[in-house]
C-alpha cells in the first residue's frame, strides 16, 4: 500500500504525462473547428499540421511539443484534506521523475548564474498556487506553461478614466505585438483590477477555465466574445501566417480595483494549451478530471 504522500507523487507524475502528451478534449475539439473554418490556405496547412503532432504525441506517447514548458501546479486544498503538508514534496519529487522518465525540457534556470537546474526545480519553481475550498479532497492541476506563449503576456495600467474601452484596445494592441510568437491560435486570459501582482495571477488562472464554457457573468460573456472576434480580425492566424482562427478563445477575469489603479493583464497559452487535472479523495482513490486514463 503506497504512502499518501506517494499517492499525491504518482498522481502529480501521471497529470505531468497526461497534459504534455495529450491536450484536453475541449482544445482538441476548438483546433479541429478552427480546421474545418479556417478560409486561409496558409493558416489550414499550419492547422493540420497541429492536429497531425497532436495525434503523433497520443499514438507514440510523447511530448507533443519539444518545449514542455516550466512547471506550474494548482492546488486547491480541502479544510479537512490530510497531511497538506505532504503535497510541496511530493510535487517537486514528481517534478524530479517526469523530467527523466517522460522525459521533459529541463526548463528551470537560475536568473543570475544561467545555470540550468536540470531537473525542472528550483526556487519557487515548480510554482504551486494554493486555494483553500471545503472538504477533504485535494484537487492537483499540471500547467507546464511554453516559453514562446509566456514571453508576450503583458501588463499594463490603464488610467481609469479610460475604463472598459482602454482595456479592449489594451488587450487587442497586445495580440497585435505578439503576433505568431505565443504560436497562435492562443488561448488568451484577460484580468482587471486588484493590482499588477492580481491581475497576472487572475489572467493566468482563468486559462485553466475549459473552452466553450461561457463566463458566468453575462455582461463577461459578451465581452469575451467581443474580444475573441476583434483578435480573430487582426489576420495575424495560425503560427501568424495569416487566417480567421488567431485565437480559440478569450477568457475574462476581474477583482475589484483601488480607485485610481486600472491594472489589466493578458496572460497567452499557445495551441499546445496543456493542463491536467486530477481529484485525490480522502480514500486515497483518485480522479482524473481532465483526461480519459483507460
Ligand atoms: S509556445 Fe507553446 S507551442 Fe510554441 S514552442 Fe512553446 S510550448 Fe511549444
């Protein structure tokens, strides 16, 4: 009988596997619309080569991109889940494995020596988001997040006065900049209010929210869709080659803000939007949330 602290390593592992060899159902289901629609010669060829390495990764088992990201996690901890203590370990022990066994790009290096960690670890990194929710199960998501789709967020502070118009032009001036370098068609996260250090958190997080799955919020809702089709008439396209599909979506965010502060961030995934996500009971029984494991 495993250690529990063994179960949360094994786990962690398998959502590390799952989400850099296999994308979730709801982004494979986006790319493959964005195929069937796409009217650019060019932006089709590069579509169908995405669906190609996707089906590639699933059938040999590996990394659907050679870049496999830096090593993000979200925890969302129940009050009564036991030995939380464990998880950190246990994270970064998986963290170890799956850069030799899967393998991974080792991604972690020191800001000021330049030398490579090798393993992936580091300080503060993997980077583990922690939430506290009810109950006595521990919710773990793998987010290994590409360098490419990382170097173009942005934040920025619009004054408040220019309100929700300054944060459209905001968010669609940033897909301009970034062009083909997140490899588009990106998943972008959009977050307002709280400050610099919230709003990036916020727009990063809301990445992890499925596609096809409106905003709860109407009013976000409708803004999200307004966003996803003024990206989508830049032409920038698949790998920015030109075409209809630049993005698969945009999510929306916000907290409330100080009055004279208007943070706004955009946070990219590319098209290889990797996350996995699994649920450990109090059991020790396990739940992929995300991915199909038999
Ligand atoms: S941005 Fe994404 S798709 Fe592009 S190289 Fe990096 S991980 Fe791969």
């Amino acid at each position: 009988m495993p250690t529990f602290e063994k179960v949360i390593e094994d786990t962690a592992f398998n959502l590390l596997k799952l989400a850099v060899v296999q994308l979730p159902s709801d982004v494979k289901d986006a790319l493959k619309r964005a195929y069937k629609e796409e009217t650019s010669e060019a932006g089709k060829v590069q579509l169908e080569a995405i669906l190609k390495d996707i089906e590639l990764a699933e059938k040999e088992n590996t990394p659907l991109c050679q870049d496999t990201g830096i090593i993000i996690f979200y925890v969302r901890a129940g009050d009564k889940a036991k030995d939380l203590n464990l998880i950190e370990k246990a994270l970064q022990n998986a963290t170890r494995r799956a850069t030799k066994e899967i393998p991974l790009r080792p991604n972690a290096v020191d800001p000021f020596t330049q030398k490579n960690s090798g393993d992936n670890t580091g300080r503060y990194i993997p980077y583990i988001n922690w939430e506290i929710t009810n109950g006595d199960s521990i919710e773990i998501t793998a987010f290994p997040k590409g360098g490419g789709s990382e170097n173009v967020c942005t934040i920025g502070m619009i004054t408040p006065g220019e309100g929700v118009t300054g944060l459209k032009k905001f968010v669609i001036d940033a897909i301009i900049k970034a062009g083909a370098m997140p490899c588009p068609p990106t998943v972008v996260g959009v977050a307002a209010g709280g400050g610099a250090d919230i709003a990036m958190k916020l727009a990063k997080a809301t990445l992890l929210r499925p596609l096809g799955e409106p905003n709860s919020n109407s009013d976000l809702a409708n803004l999200e869709k307004e966003l996803y089709e003024a990206a989508n008439s830049t032409g920038i396209g698949p790998m920015g080659l030109g075409g209809k599909f630049t993005v698969l979506g945009v999510k929306v965010e916000y907290a409330h803000r100080h009055p004279a502060s208007y943070p706004v961030a955009v946070a990219f995934q590319c098209w290889a939007a990797r996350r996995a996500t699994a649920r450990i009971n109090s059991d020790e029984t396990v739940e992929y949330l995300t991915h199909k494991t038999r």
